[in-house]
C-alpha cells in the first residue's frame, strides 16, 4: 500500500541515486500506482463530463469547463523561465513540474502545473527528456513523449492538407482556363460552401449572387489565386529528425507535368523546390497555442497566409478552400490534455510550438482552464520555452497579451553549471564529460557569471511582476555557491532567491520554493503587469524596443529583404501584430558564444516572416534550424519493448 | 426517450429519402442516443479493464482480452467481399455493418464487424464514405474518418523514422570512416543495445564480445551497412493526398554535403531521388494487419528490408537499430479500437493495408479477439477490400493462412448496377449521372453481366466455403432484376442469394441476410476450408496458380526484372512467402476496362516487390498508383465546423 500525506498525497520513496526518468517513471506506476484520470479532474473541481479519457492515464478536457466557470476568479498566474542554458539544459520543465507539486502535493494549494507537448523527433535522436525529470515529472513518461493524445499528428494532418491543397492548385492553374477552373469549382447544381463565401466578401463579391450570374472578372477572380511560386512560404512538415527533407525539389513524377505555353505539344515538369519543417514549427501549432476557442482558431487558421499572388496579394488557407477542413482536423486538439505528475498532482499539456521561430509557450486555453479550476488561493504554474529573453518575453508580450490575463510572478531557474559559463567556464555540450570548474567549488567564475541572471531579473521586473529565483540543485553545488547566487539575485532586485532540489525529492525538494511564489503572489499588486511595448508601433520600432530593453544591444541592422517585408506586412495590414524574434537561446544577443551580458551588441535582422493566423511576425536574427538532424547513434538504438510485460526500455 | 426492441436494441425511425450519412450520423448521436463505449463493450462480455476509452465514443481493446479467453471456442468467421465493383462502389462496408447490425440488433447473436480504418487523406479529397453508410453505419462517423485513435499517425511516426534513419546512415556512411562509425556506434562505456545484438548475431559475431575486442573486420561488418542508393525500396509516407510527393529529390539543403573522395575540398551533395507513399501504403500497416501479437509485431517490424548492399544483401529495419523504436511507437496501435454501428451493436475497427500492393484486410487480432468475444454462437464478420479476386483471394491465402483461423462463409456483395457493366453497360464513373441503362429495368444486360458474380461465387468455393450472395438493394432495381440476380447465383453454386435494404433501413433490411448467413454457416463443414496453394512451391508457381485458378487467366509472363527479383527473394530465403498480387480491382484480369469475365487473357508481371517483415511478395500488374490526387474541387471546400455547437459539417 502506497502510504499518503495528511493531504492524501503519496509519500515518495526516492531513491539515492536517482534512478533514469524511465526507470522512476516505471517506479511510480508499479509501486505507487496512478490515479485514475478522472480523480486527478476532481481534484481542481471537474466533473466526469469534463474528463474525456483519452488512452493510457491521459484525458483530454474540454472548453466548457472554462465556458461553465466563466464568472469564477482566476487563480495565481506564474510563469517559470530561466537564464541563458548551456546545451544541457537547466531544468524549466522539471522546477515548473517540481514547483507545481510541492504547491500541490506538500502545501496543499489547488495547483495545476501547464507545460507543452514535446515534438516525437528528437525522442528518439539526441536524448533529453520533455516530461521533467527525477522525482518531478509527469507519469508515464512514455505516455507523455510518444503521440500523447494526437495533438501534434493533427497538426501534421492539417499543415500537409494545405500543403498539397496549395501545390495542387498551383497545378492546376498552370492547366487550366479561367472558365475551366470556375466550372470545375462551381460545377451546376453545387452550392457555394461557405469556405468560398468567406473568398467572394473579399474579393468584393456578394457572397448570394448565383454563380452563373458572374461575369467573366469575377469568375476569374475568384477562380485564379495566381500564387508566384517564388512567393511561397508555406511548408510540409513532419515530426521526424530527417535532415535530408530541409531542401528538397517535389513534383518530379511522370504525371505531374503542365502542357506548355510556349511549345505546342511540350509539357514541362510542374516541379518546385521547397522544404519540410519539424510540425511544432508549423504556423498551425502557433495558432494552437494562440487560439481563445473553436471560432477563434476557424479564424486564424483560415487567416493563415501560404504565400503571395503575383499582384503581391496574400494568399490564405480560406483563399484555397481549406480553413473549415483545417479547423475540422483540429477540434479534439484545441482540447489540452490532462496528466498527472509523480505526486498524482494534475497537469495540463497542450501545444508545444517551436521557442524561436514561434512563442515557445503552451497554450492560452489551458491556462485559462487551469486558471478558473484552481480558483482564487489557487495556482496555475505556466512554462515559457528557452532562455527569458526570449521565452518569457514573448510570454508576457505576445501569449498574454491576447489572452488578457495578468501574471504575479515570475519564477528564473539558474543553476551553478550555467552562471560558472557565463563568467567564462568552458564550454559545455551534450555527451562530453564536464571539466573540473563545474564539478569543483568555484565562486570566483560563479559570481562572475551572476550578471547574466541579474539581467534577467530586471528584464521580468520592467513587465510589474515579482521574481523568485530557483538554484536548481545538482549535488555537487556549495553551499558558498549556493549563497552567491542568492546574493547576486536578491541585489538584483528578486523578491525572494531559494534553492530547489524538486528532481532528488520531489514536491519536498520545491517546499521552500512554493512558499516563496506564494508569498510572491500575495505581495503582487494585481494591476502592475505591463506589457513592453504598444503594438500598433512600427514594426521597427517594436524590434528596436525588444533588442534594446530586453537583449541590451544598442540597436538593430535591418537587411534590404527585410526592410522590403516590413513595407509589405504594413501595405498587407499585419503591421500591428506583436513581434516574435527568432534568435539563439544561448545568449542574449545573436552570437551564442557570447556569454554573460554581452554589450555593445547589434541586433540583425536577415529577414521577416509572418504568422498572421496565428497573429506575430518574426523576424530572423541568426542561424535557424527548423528541422534538426540525427546522430550517428540515436537515442533509438537503446528504445524497445519488453516482449514479456510490454514495457517501454531504454526511453531516456 | 429512444424505443428499444425486445433484445434491447433501438428501433430505427429510418428517414425517406435517406440523408446524407453525416446526417444520418448526426441523427442517431442526437435522437437515439449513444451507448457509452464500456457498455457496448459489455454486450460481449468485455470487462471495464478490457475497454480503454479513447476519445469520443472510442475505446482500445487490449490483446489480453484475447489471452485471457484462449481456451473458449471461437465464433463463426464470415468474410464480406464483393464483385468486381464500378468506381462507385457497390457497399462492402455497408452490407459488412448492416449485416452486422442484422444478426446483432435484429436477430440477437452476438456479433462483431471487423472493418479497416480508412485513410484520411481521401476523405478531404474525392468524397466517399468508409464507415459505412446510410443506416447501416459507425458513428459517429466523424469521429471514424478522422485521426480515429492515431494508428495512422503512428504508422505515419514509424515509416517515416526508419526512413530518417536510412538516409541519415547513408549520409554517415558517405562521409565516416569504418572506425569513426563504429566508434559513434559503440562509444566508450555505452552498452552494445538489444538491437545491436540482434545484427551482431546475423553477422556471426559473438553478441556479448567487447566491441573494444571486435577486430577490424568485425567492425567494419558490424558499423557498415553500405547500402546501394539504388537499391532503396523503402519510402516515406504520409496520410495526405499529395501527388507532387510522388517523385521528389531530397537532400538539397547547403549542410547535406559531403567530402569528395575523388576531389580534394570539394563537397558533394548528398542528394537522393525517391517518393513518399500514402501512410496505408507502408509496409509498417501491413505489419500491423498481419501481427499476431507485440512480440511478433516486434520481429516483422524489425524485419522489414529497406533496401540492399552493394553486395545484395538485405537491409532490415534492425540492421539500423530502429526495430525497438518501432515497435515502441506502435504499441497503442496494436489494440484495435471498438465503436458502434448505429443499432449500438459493436464494431472492431483495425488497420487499413492498401488492397492492391498489401492485403486490404483489416487485422488478424482484431478478429482474433472477436471470435474469442461473440463466442461459439456468435459472428464475426469481417471485410475483405476490392473485389473477391483480391481481397477475398489474399485474405484466404496470406491473413488465414497467418492466423490459423477457418471462416464458414463468403458473403460476396453485388449490385445490378455493377452487373449490368459487366454484361456490357456503358462506363460508370464518379461524378458524373448514371446512364439509362442504370436506371431503367434492363434484365437482358444484366443477365450478360452476372458472370461476373458466377465466377467469383465459384473461385470462393474453391476454398472450401459457403457463398451468400447479397444483392445490396437500390432503390431504382426491378424485381425482375433481383430474381435474375438470385437465380444466376444459385446455378454457380451459391448456398444463398438475398436482397438486402440495410443501407435504407438498417439491420431490419438486412434481416433475411442475416438469416442466410446463419443457415450457411451451420451448414460448412468445420474441415472444409483449405488454401489455394502450398506456399512452399516456387515463386512463379504461386503466381500462375492465382492467376490461372481466380483469375481465369491462360499463364503469366514475367519480365526480365521479374525474374532477376525472382531469384534475388529466393537467395535472400523470401521464396516461402505467399503472394499478394497487385492489379485492378476493376477486372478479373489486369485490364481495368476488360469487364465480364475476360477469357485468353495473360498476367504480366513487371516487378515483384517484397514486404518481408509483414511476410508476402507482391507482384506488380499494372499502373499502381500509391499517392492519389486532389481533384481541382477537393471535397475539403464543403467541410466546416458549425462555430455554435462544434458539429461537423460537409463531411460526406
């Protein structure tokens, strides 16, 4: 028997040392055992009707569980972030999950921790958990990193259903007539469906005129998107390391072939270079995450923009038909799904867009779901993807400020290993044993590398919400070290500075933690969050605003394409969309080698791209790679399954 | 309140005309109700442990719910499968649930319909239901045509994974040395994995030698796969109907280089030509079809070939160190999932194998686990794809062959429509209104075209089971016709011929099917059944004995490369393997338009690809085509979501 808390919270009996996440993962579901999914929902208040069971100790949660408590207060609002990381990480997921559970499990808040759903890629290439880790995590981990309740395949449907819908309508405009393609898109006695309603107000066209009554301008209008293939900028994705589909050349089939205009019985290859993403990049996940409800993702999928006619139009998904199929495809996803971490406290996970290209946040709905669930004395402990500089301002600038909700409290997770890097430790990277100054007491390097945090915390505290830091402890960490980074933190202005050691010992490890946000919280003023910038600037002005206040550089370089966009997205209406940098994690300014608080520093912008379905543009300030690679030995060499028990082996 | 019948199953208030089966859908989910998943379940005797729910109505059925009733009596096994049908279809799916719902809801057996899961992709391309249809079918049919419980996507996961790792090892290959690889292979002090030993032994190496011992030899053996770029048969896939992704070159992208050997400094692409294939294409769904449980779901996955060496060597997915994955990323996919015709009688819905390139059945433990469940009084009846010259074909001699199981009768669907094409009527195509001939009493065409039906009615005997002839009833059909259908099928021998109106008035309209199937199945000889060949006998014997026996073909001529593969399976030890031909399901012979029952014909063999993880040969006859195209009106333009109640709209 499982022995419990005086609140009926498992007591954990961790193990020293701390076994594989797999292996605690597997620990827990034997000898602790889980809660049944719809227990986990009563906990914060939900009824059986508010847990869909979705498979194995997963259930997806529907809107209506915000709609039916819409008149409720909201809980406190939190978000974990962290300093620059090495390649290693520094434990966001896993102080946000330990956090969430000494709040829970050990203090007995209502507490619901949000996280974002891992891309499957890099599960099975470089080896790193998603799910927390040690005696903070969301169990079974294998349930947690493998398909989840579909989310991310249904993203993939959707993107690569506008894909193709777009491809082939470029191939079917190179062979057809203006009539032919009228006639064949309203064919006699075949309604006008909605999709194409939404393209006849645009175009100017009343939406009720029967087809027939056209005239020749408005069927081709209509009928002809004219897409300059050079102008595309929508991608195929799939959630697979496969380096080898960044570039590709599609349409090299026999059949796939236009008669040509200039050679009488000629026809030419309808072939086109493009490239695949990894799905999380997809703009289809940034609408995910972003969307307020069905009606409101309708929207913004069907806003999605493809690519741009010759006339310099954009192209959207509704222009190709696709908006209500993509919605339709997406309708179990804009559920979150609701797991349990080790202490069988609840968590939500939903959405997992990339943290550069996009927000890097889990979604506005689930936070919003958790929110009301939690109530008043409540919390709702979000994670931003990457280093604060980006993750947390895109948090505050861009994911709350299209839900409207109000943030308390910020929570920076530091560790020892980073802050010695940053006063110039060497180099850390992924598979290489660390040298000596990470393993030894060093508080010179330390306390040098401190300035990178202090950076962070003034960053937080310009949005009006309070900073708690967690040290988050590896067991060769000092005391003495322990003491600078509370220091330098509090000097920094941190309203509290506390170690954390959530990964050995689970929720108790987070105690002094939770008690810190609480107090946090308490202390918040509710009306001091602001956001950074107005957004109905220029777009160079917000890049500027962003660069200067939050990364420190002196200011920004635009190349010639991307002074050229600026103009487009203005003229296309995007201008007043927030902005969302894609630039490294590893450093506040562009260079991922610089270490610290680099000044001095220009920011370059190569070029920008839109998201306006999903509502920001985001410009690139250095190298991005949106579809990683595999090593020569992936991690899916120590992946299989126990014939006998039917046991996932070797997943981290 | 919905009124129950005396078995407890609702009465159908059936609407005339039919709607559209969206809307039909929609009635039954709002008017009758539906059962909560765990109830049907319960129907036949699944306990709460034995119904994972998953998702909206869905559930997943685990294998144990097989193991734990092993020493039971199985049910009687029924497979549905048809004549050569028009490109409209002629309602195997239908008559499969209808049936289905006849003897469960009507006649109180207990029953189970054992159907493929459809692909996705089709359904936002060229409309066509596949869970039936009219008042004999799954719902909520959304729920059905769309993601389902994922196996797709993992299909889809698991393709596309080993495909990664085929190209990136090549890549490696391209640009390592033996030692470096097999140096990242092995580093120091990382364990040699389950999946290596797996190889190391295939190679004669001693699995537990220290690699620091391996000599150089047995390194470069172990670390160099050297796969011929030419020689690649795997693919990648994806459930969207693409057809620009038919022929693509990938690898293009500035980082997919490698060093020249011939040229100091310069760098070579490492591009390569090759396609994607829809995700029910993959030999992966084959595998799942065809797997008896996880552990052999683990060694065909790990046996599947993606190509050969420059020595000719058969490259297998373990030989990569991705058969765990695999398996791992398909372990939820091996459960079938359960849901409920619209009479609330239970329907296994499992795995969707192309029906020309795979076998087109859907799984072996699906109908495992529903024999098992309905029990020695009970039904289960299953679907066969195409017409019986191929799927009922390939499911006698490669799914019973592989499951060991006997079926008792083969109902072979056929409709007046598709016979009077045969006897000569003039094209039916989709899309376009059917001729008079097709709506007008016409016996004297008809009666020319029943040979169709005659002949498979005697192929399916050579099997050694009965045949039950279903006429599936439209409305425009004359008595007359029905009674030259009838009469026809008795002078071939059938046990039975019937008209059924399942799809106008559910399992009522199936009733006097229902009732023949019964008497048929009472009436086979438990000895009966028998193969049509020795899967011992040679490779080209196999295929002349189909192709003479169901085909009515006079021989078979292989081509050159034909022949070279012929030789090549038998050396790689592939020659015991059963065949599973792809042709059209149009004719009897390879000719689409060749209707009737073609005589003098020949079967031209242009290739002969192997699936030799899931376990057959197919021989390619004729232009198969695996990634279908969008028409220039796709059926996406009609689907939508109703913003208000969240409905579904359009779909179908």
């Amino acid at each position: 028997m499982t022995s419990l808390n005086a609140l009926g919270y498992p007591k954990l009996a961790c193990k020293t040392p701390v076994p594989s996440d797999i292996e605690v993962s597997q620990q827990i579901v034997k000898e602790v055992g889980l809660l049944p999914i719809a227990e986990v929902g009563k906990q914060v208040g939900l009824t059986d009707d508010e847990v869909i069971q979705w498979g194995i100790a997963k259930a997806k949660v529907p809107l209506s569980a915000r709609e039916s408590r819409k008149d409720q207060p909201n809980g406190n609002y939190v978000v974990v972030t962290g300093i620059n990381p090495t390649p290693l990480g520094e434990g966001k997921s896993t102080t946000t999950i330990g956090l969430a559970q000494g709040l829970g499990a050990i203090l007995g808040k209502k507490t619901i921790a949000c996280i974002r759903q891992p891309s499957q890629g890099p599960t099975f290439g470089i080896k790193g958990g998603a799910a927390g880790g040690g005696y903070a995590q969301v169990v079974p981990m294998e349930e947690f990193n493998l398909h989840l309740t579909g989310d991310i395949h249904a993203v993939t449907a959707a993107n690569n259903l506008l894909a193709a819908a777009l491809e082939t309508r470029m191939f079917h405009e190179a062979s057809q007539s203006d009539e032919a393609l009228f006639r064949r898109l309203c064919p006699d006695g075949k309604d006008v469906s909605p999709v194409m309603k939404r393209r006849l107000k645009k175009l100017g066209i009343d939406p009720d005129k029967n087809p027939s009554d056209f005239t020749a301008e408005e069927k081709s209008a209509f009928a002809r998107l004219d897409i300059d293939p050079s102008a595309v900028t929508w991608q195929r994705v799939l959630d697979t390391c496969d380096r080898h589909l960044r570039c590709l050349t599609v349409g090299q089939g026999s059949k796939e072939t236009v008669k040509s205009k200039e050679k009488e019985g000629e026809r030419l290859q309808h072939d086109r270079q493009t490239g695949f993403d990894i799905t999380v990049a997809s703009e289809v996940m940034a609408v995910l995450a972003l969307s307020k409800d069905l009606a409101d993702m309708r929207e913004k999928l069907g806003a999605m923009v493809v690519g741009y006619s010759r006339a310099g139009t954009p192209v959207t998904a509704d222009d190709l038909g696709c908006g209500g199929a993509l919605t339709v495809l997406m309708k179990d996803a804009i559920m979150p799904t609701l797991m349990q971490t080790v202490e069988r406290t609840p968590v939500m996970v939903h959405a997992g867009p990339f943290a550069n290209i996009a927000t890097g946040n889990s979604s506005i709905v689930a936070d919003e779901i958790a929110l009301k669930l939690v109530g008043k004395d409540g919390y709702c402990v979000t994670e931003a993807g990457f280093g604060a500089d980006i993750g947390m301002e895109k948090f505050f600038n861009i994911k709350c400020r299209y839900s409207g909700l109000k943030p308390k409290a910020a929570v920076i997770v530091a560790t020892v290993r980073a802050l010695k890097m940053h006063g110039g430790g060497p180099p850390v990277s992924a598979g290489k044993p660390l040298q000596k100054e990470y393993t030894e007491e060093n508080v010179e390097l330390l306390a040098k590398g401190c300035c990178n945090l202090q950076k962070h915390i003034e960053n937080a505290k310009k949005f009006g919400v309070n900073v708690v830091v967690a040290v988050n402890k590896f067991k060769t960490d000092t005391d003495k070290e322990i003491e600078t980074v509370k220091e330098a933190s509090m000097a920094a202005g941190a309203f509290d500075a506390v170690l954390s050691n959530h990964w050995a010992e689970g929720g108790a490890g987070a105690e002094n933690l939770a008690k810190a946000v609480v107090a946090a919280c308490k202390a918040c003023d509710d009306e001091a969050f602001k956001f950074l910038y107005d957004v109905n600037k220029s777009i160079k002005e917000k890049v500027e605003i962003i660069s200067k206040e939050i990364y420190g550089a002196d200011g920004v370089d635009f190349s010639e394409l991307a002074n050229k966009q600026v103009m487009q997205y203005e003229k296309s209406g995007f201008g007043n969309l927030p902005i969302c940098i894609a630039k490294t994690q590893y450093s506040f300014s562009c260079d991922p080698s610089a270490k610290g608080v680099p000044t001095g520093h220009r920011i370059t912008v190569r070029e920008i791209r839109s998201c306006a379905g999903a509502g920001f543009l985001y410009p690139i300030c250095g190298d991005i790679m949106t579809i990683p690679g595999l090593p020569t030995r992936p991690g899916f060499y120590d992946v299989d399954v126990d014939l006998e028990t039917g046991d996932v082996l070797g997943l981290f």
